[in-house]
C-alpha cells in the first residue's frame, strides 16, 4: 500500500498486512505521517511540555 505524509508528501510503502495499513484503508479520517515527521513532532512536543511545566 502506498501512503503519503500529511506534513511533507513523502511517498512510502506499507505492508498490507500491517495494522496500520488497515486502519488507513477502513478509516479514512485517519491520516499518516512518516516517522521523521513523526519523530520532530514528538520531541517538539516533549520540549514544549518541559517549558511549559517550568514556567508554572
């Protein structure tokens, strides 16, 4: 299955048997995000949440 990232139109593969092809197949709400997307999100995140909890 082919999907493409919402951020940055990476194109990838997916195997049709993995769970997250099957969920992207039945539910299209769901979106994807490759995983260095995935990963810059993350630890954007991660350090928003510290800044924010320091200046309390």
């Amino acid at each position: 299955m082919r999907v493409k990232c919402v951020l940055c139109d990476k194109i990838d593969q997916l195997d049709d048997l993995k769970p997250l092809a099957k969920k992207l197949r039945n539910r299209p709400l769901h979106t994807y995000m490759c995983e260095s997307c995935e990963t810059r999100i993350t630890q954007n995140t991660i350090a928003r949440k510290e800044t924010h909890s320091s200046t309390e």
